[in-house]
C-alpha cells in the first residue's frame, strides 16, 4: 500500500480510538480500555517514528 493511503487508514483509527478512549474517560465504556489504547497509541508513535527515521537513513 502506498504511503499515504496507510496514513489515511491509521488517521481514521486513531479518530475511532480517540473517541472511545474519551468515553473510558467519562465512564462510558470500562476505564481499562482507555489504558489499552494509550499503550497502543504510544507503541504506533514509536514504530512510525523509527520507521520513518530508518527509510530516510
């Protein structure tokens, strides 16, 4: 897939995560997704950061 269609699908992903962890927030949904979500986000920051850093090496 090219780069830009990859990105498009993660930004929708990270829209719908982002939403649902505001509901765990609120108390919507159980809090514990919340967590799974924030360590899922900081794992993508990471894999996209070095990826991106290895591809311009």
């Amino acid at each position: 897939m090219e780069r830009k269609t990859v990105y498009r699908v993660l930004l929708v992903i990270v829209i719908i995560l982002a939403v649902i962890f505001t509901l765990g927030v609120i108390g919507v949904v159980p809090f514990v997704w919340s967590e799974y979500i924030t360590v899922f986000m900081v794992i993508l920051f990471f894999v996209l950061r070095f990826s991106k850093g290895a591809q311009s090496s």
